[in-house]
C-alpha cells in the first residue's frame, strides 16, 4: 500500500510516469523504505496506464462489493416487570433545595451587581 501511496503522490506532483527510483524517493523522504521487489511489480503492472482510468476501472470493481456496514442489531429484550420498580424509584427521588443567592463580594445589600 505504501508504494501505491508513493506512486499517486509522484503523479499529483506532476510525474505522469514515475519510475521505481521517483517512489523510493518520495517514500525515503518521509522515512519509509521501499520493497524493491514489490515496488517493481506495481511499476511494471503500471506501466503505460493512464491513473485515471485506472481508478475509475477500480471504482467500478468497488461498486460490485456493495456497501455500507449493515446497521446495528436490535436491543436485547426486556425482562418482565422492572419498569414499574424503575417508576416507583423516580417518584421517591428527593428533591433538591436551591442554595440562597449571595453576593459575590459577601456584601448581602441585596442591590445590582
């Protein structure tokens, strides 16, 4: 896959052709070393091919495969009779008391800010 990253990268820099030293150049500059022997394959299979139609070739096979993920499955059922303690437990619920508004400064004149 890193070849393949280093070839596009060579032919979004203008190279329409790039050689197998163009993509071990661009993929030592970031510190990754290329396979000669598969860099080779991809150069050769590669070779007096147009990207774009090979993308789109790809693109094409892509579309064959379907997509999308399947969406998640369902929740697991419910066991009988827990909703009613559930609501018996919020209506005990305490009710929270609301603290006394005080001055930020600790002044307690009741005027504006």
């Amino acid at each position: 896959m890193k070849h393949v990253a280093g070839y596009l990268l060579c032919v979004l820099g203008g190279n329409e052709s790039p050689s197998a030293a163009d993509v071990s150049k661009a993929l030592s500059a970031v510190g990754v070393e290329a396979d000669s022997d598969a860099l080779g394959r991809l150069i050769t299979e590669m070779e007096g091919k147009d990207i774009g139609e090979v993308l789109a070739e790809g693109k094409e096979m892509l579309a064959k495969f379907g997509g999308g993920g399947g969406g998640g499955g369902g929740g697991g059922g419910g066991g009988g009779g827990d909703a009613a303690e559930e609501e018996e437990e919020e209506k005990v619920e305490e009710e929270e008391m609301e603290a006394p508004a005080v001055d930020m400064f600790g002044g307690d004149d009741g005027g504006d800010y």
